[in-house]
C-alpha cells in the first residue's frame, strides 16, 4: 500500500463558491479544468485505477485570503472545513 499524504482536494461546494469569490479568474483558471481537484467522484474513479493506492486529502491552493478579502474569508474557511469533514465522514477509506 501507498498513501499519498500531499494530495490536494477542492470540496465541491468550496470550489463553487470560490469561483463565485475570486475576483481574479487567472488566478483559478488551471483548477477548472482539472475535474479530479473537485469532482469526489471523478477522484475516486481515478483512484479505482490505482488500488494498491491511498491518499490523504488537503486543501488545495489558493489560500482562502488570496480569494476572499476579510468579509469573505471567514465563511469561505468554514465552507472549505465543512467541506472537508463531509468529505471525510462520506469516504473514511
């Protein structure tokens, strides 16, 4: 078995409300077309291809302030948390 421990994870309702955030679509523009940051499912039938392999999800980059100015940011890093716990509590494998 191997785990991936620096594997990065948009939850999904995170990622939309980031894209609705960030002022600057440059800044986001790569992670839109990369479904497996944001789609849980697409990730998991990527990591069906590789069963000897786990990984440990974090949060990807940007950080929450480079989106999200001061009114912002406190709801968007409780989005991106929730997100994660749910992420986590649905797929504990």
């Amino acid at each position: 078995m191997k785990v991936d421990v620096y594997s990065h994870v948009f939850p999904p309702r995170y990622f939309k409300r980031m894209c609705e955030l960030a002022k600057d679509k440059g800044a986001i523009k790569r992670w839109l077309n990369v479904p497996v940051l944001h789609d849980i499912d697409a990730r998991l039938r990527m990591m069906d291809e590789f069963p000897d392999q786990q990984q440990i999800l974090t949060l990807s980059s940007p950080p929450v302030e480079f989106i999200a100015g001061p009114e912002e940011s406190p709801e968007l890093a409780r989005i991106a948390n929730d997100g994660m716990a749910e992420i986590c509590a649905r797929y504990p494998d």
